[in-house]
C-alpha cells in the first residue's frame, strides 16, 4: 500500500461510512501543467484540458476535487477533494464530493505517461480521466476490478 493510499484511508475514517478498499491521489488530467507551467499558452492549454475533464466526470454524474483522491469501498466509486501539505502529505479529507454504486462505473483503466499515470473511468456513459502516480493508480484500479467483480 503507499502513503497517498493510506493517507486517504487514514483521513476518510469517519467521513466515508464504508471501508476503503482502495485508494488514490489524482487531479483532472492538465490541472498539473495548468498549475505549474512557464507560458501561458501551456497554462490555458492544462486548464483546458481539466476543465474538459470535469465535464466529463459532471456527465458521468461524478464531482472531482483539485486536488482530490478517488476510493472504492465494497459498494461505492467515491471521489473527495484533499487538503495536501507543502510536502505532498495528503493531511485532510475536506469533502466527499460524490458516491455512485459500483454498478454505474464500467472501467478503470490507468496507462503511463511520461512520468506520471492517466487513469481514465467510465460511468454512466461517460468518461473522464485524472493524473497522478502510476503505481498508485494501478493499486487503485486492481482493488477496483476486485470489488467489481464481488459486487
């Protein structure tokens, strides 16, 4: 398990009333370069592309948080937004955003890009994707196939 992962555990606990089964630090996909980037062509090209994927998580009936963490417990896909540290700690769960029954999310899927992981999830119809690290993501999208396919 890494440290995001129980860190998120960690801060749910009395705010998710079902146990995590897994767990994962993400931001919409862009919001990174969005944040960080030296030109401003970059900046609105991240910014747009996070935006593009709020919509996507809005149509599938998801809420996302920048930065947020995505959960699965034995019945839910929970999405929350974080309160993180200057060191990258995640130290607080602010909010839980959304909870939608296993049975509306069809697919989690996480692929390397660069240095960082791309985890695209289908709900609903819909998809979306977010970025973070990829080993986390891979943990996350394994305890999801599980829960998935006990449910």
């Amino acid at each position: 398990m890494s440290k995001h992962q129980d860190q998120i555990v960690a801060a749910a606990k009395g705010k998710v009333d079902e146990e995590l089964l897994g767990a994962a630090f993400g931001k919409p996909r862009g919001a990174t370069t969005a944040a960080v980037s030296g030109g401003l062509i970059a900046t609105e090209a991240g910014a747009r592309r996070a935006g593009s994927q709020g919509r996507g998580a809005d149509a599938a009936g998801i809420k996302l948080g920048n930065p947020g963490a995505v959960a699965v417990t034995r019945t839910r896909f929970v999405t929350m937004e974080v309160g993180v540290s200057m060191g990258g700690q995640i130290k607080e769960i602010k909010e839980v955003l959304s909870t939608v029954p296993l049975a509306q999310v069809d697919s989690v899927e996480v692929k390397r890009m660069g240095l960082a992981g791309v985890m695209e999830i289908s709900a609903n119809g819909s998809s979306f994707k977010l970025e973070g690290k990829v080993n986390d993501m891979r943990e996350f999208a394994a305890a999801f196939d599980r829960a998935k396919a006990a449910a």
